[in-house]
C-alpha cells in the first residue's frame, strides 16, 4: 500500500468490541464492512453503533452530517471472504480462544488481497502464534483497544515477531487517524496494560473469593476517592469471561498464580458475565445501567495495594523490555485512568515500605506474583529510571 492509509477495513466479530472499534473506524472516515456469524447479532450491533452516534451528536461531538456519513459507509455481511476481500485493514475482534483467533485469521489469509494487513484485538495472546497460521507474518499486528473503543484515549500496538516496519508505521498512521494516543508494545502475554492490570485483578478475585469485604464495600471505597468505577465493577463492565479467558492465558503463559479462584470461574459457568448478561458480581439494568454501590459503607482497605502490585509489575515489564517507561505511564493513565504512571508514582514511594507491603501480600495468599521485585527490594529502581531519561 506504500504507506497510503487504508479507505475500508473490515471488523470481524460484531460483540461489544467489535462493533465498538467499527464505530471508530467510521468516526475516523473509513468504510466500514462488519462482519459476524448472523443476521441478528449485526443487526444488534448496528443498533448500538445507531445509538452511540446518536449520543455524540447530542453532545455536538459530531453533527447530523457526520452521522449520516458514518451509518452509509457501514456495511454488515455474514460473509467473511466478501469482508475480508473488499479492505486494506482485517481487524479481528472475537473472544479470547487462540484456536478461534488461528482459524479467522487462516481465512482472512486465504481472502484478504497480499498487502492487506491483519489486526488482532486481543487483550492478553500472543500476536506472533495467531499471526504464525498465515503466509504474511510481517502483516500481522495487535491493535488492542480499550472498552469502550469509542471513548478509549489510546490505542495499543503490537509488534509481532516478525511484525515488519511497514506495518508499524501503517498500524500508527491508523491511531492517528483515529485521533487517539499509542504506545507500542512488543509481544508479551498481556502486553503492557492488562500485564501491569493482571496483578491488582488477581488481588481482587482473591478478596472476592475468600469473602474479605463485600464488593460493594470495596467499590463504595474507591469511588468515595475519586476512582471512574470501582475495581469489582470494572471486572462486571470487561466481562467476567473475558477475564476468564485472560487469566487462563497469563496462568499457561506467565505464572500459575493467575489459575482462575473458584468463585469467579462458576459465575462463569453459570453464564453470568457481567453487563453483557445483566448479571455477576453485580446485577445490572436492563439498558446496561450501573449497579447502585451504597457508599456510605466503604471497606477499610488501603487502595493503594493495588497501585503497589501494579508498580510491581511495571518493573518486571521494564526489565523485559518490553516497551518504554513513557509508554507504561502513558497507557496506565489513559487506558486505566489512573492519576499517575507507575513510574510516576514510584518516584515518591517508600521502597521498604513497599517490599514489605508486597511481601506480605505474597505470604498472605500464596502467590509470588505479589513478591517484590529485587529492584525494589535492593532499592536500585529508582537509580535505573534516573539512567533512562
């Protein structure tokens, strides 16, 4: 394509990612072909990118023009060669289940034209293995967006391992498109965000399975300090069975510590989910509106745990290499809303302080995800961020 941004790009997997990031790709100008298993579920997806677009030009986001535009240039198909056939950009969007993701993008290489580019949206999986069942693994790049992908304020790209430079600039050609920042990421179970998230949800499921604090209390204490949603809350909002699908994953690829508790897995298997299923944790309105948290009965649990499992882990992150310590405070910020970076935050912590908060988590439940990393411990990863800048 020589560096020439795509004009059509198809989204496979009409969920609520999926029709999410076929609603930001066509705020952005593109023509859009959704794509899915049936009739019903595009026909609900069109109904809510209908509705979102309706609620941008209410708040002048956008004009009746715009939206006019934007419900012409989407077009919804069962046929996936017809989608993939007709774009310069697949984005893929189905659930975390790495055979599925192989097998549409096995179909995406047989029907795709040779220059297009292949995107997966997953959250945790490797971009490299789901790219390794095509002939064009230079093609193949992770655009994780988080949700919703209509008001998410960064993007995050990753390169796989044979991920090639014309890609990545295309990839960040995209995102700027889309007015929205990027970090980029190499591949890594979790990548950056949901890796330095991974530890603070393991927290919470921990609590939540040995009945600590009820959820509400929990949450009632992080929205009384200023926090968008509660962390219980935000596991409902994800989608219990993708963090499900996720702790699998980082357990067979990262730590074992994050096996599933029993708790959360038969909410799963009872099918309460979350939002999507008007049931989890919590229950839901039928319209998705949010559980009503009391909170005048906030726990008394210090918060700030879960930052230090997350700086915890934004270390190992840097170690790695995994991406840049900008990077890491930027998506931290902008995908999590968290007020600072863990770097940031870092700078003004108590180090032995934090060891033995860490190290006590660790012995408490068992999990050496939680053990303080040895840049901690010996006090030196204040000295190593100095050297980077």
């Amino acid at each position: 394509m020589n560096g020439e941004k795509p004009k059509k790009i198809a989204v496979i997997g009409a969920g609520h990612m999926g029709h999410g990031i076929a609603e930001v790709a066509l705020l952005s100008g593109y023509s859009v072909y959704l794509c899915d298993l049936n009739d019903e579920i595009l026909e609900e997806a069109k109904s809510l990118i209908d509705w979102s677009l309706n609620k941008f030009v209410e708040k002048s986001s956008i004009n009746k023009n715009e939206y006019r535009r934007c419900m012409e240039k989407l077009t919804l198909t069962i046929d996936l060669e017809a989608a993939a056939k007709a774009t310069d950009l697949c984005i893929e969007a189905v659930p975390e289940k790495l055979d599925l993701k192989k097998e549409i993008f096995k179909k995406l290489d047989r029907f795709s034209p040779q220059n297009t580019i292949l995107a997966s949206n997953t959250s945790t999986m490797s971009i490299s293995k789901i790219g390794e069942v095509t002939k064009r693994p230079d093609k193949i790049i992770g655009l994780h967006f988080p949700t919703p992908p209509p008001l998410a304020k960064v993007i995050e790209i990753v390169r796989g391992k044979k991920t090639s430079e014309k890609t990545m600039e295309f990839a960040i050609d995209f995102v700027k498109k889309t007015k929205k920042e990027y970090i980029i990421s190499k591949d890594s179970p979790g990548f950056i965000c949901n890796r330095i998230m991974a530890p603070s949800m393991l927290l919470m499921q921990l609590i939540f399975d040995r009945d600590e604090y009820l959820p509400t209390q929990i949450d009632a204490a992080a929205l009384n300090q200023g926090m968008i949603m509660g962390p219980f809350e935000l596991m409902d909002y994800l989608g219990l069975d993708i963090i499900f699908d996720s702790s699998n994953y980082l357990a067979e690829h990262l730590s074992e510590d994050y096996n599933l508790v029993p708790r959360l897995k038969k909410l799963v298997q009872e099918k309460k989910l979350g939002r999507k299923t008007g049931e989890g944790i919590y229950k839901w309105g039928s319209d998705g509106k949010r559980p009503n948290i009391d909170l005048s009965n906030p726990a008394d649990f210090d918060l700030m745990l879960l930052m230090k499992v997350q700086v915890n882990e934004a270390v190992k992150v840097f170690e790695e290499k995994i991406t840049s310590i900008q990077d890491i405070n930027t998506g931290m910020k902008l995908h999590y809303h968290n007020p600072l970076g863990p770097f940031e935050l870092i700078e003004s912590m108590d180090l032995k302080d934090l060891t033995r908060s860490l190290d006590k988590l660790a012995d408490r439940y068992g999990k050496e995800v939680f053990r303080a990393h040895k840049w901690i411990r010996d006090g030196s990863i204040k000295t190593r961020l100095k050297q980077e800048k």
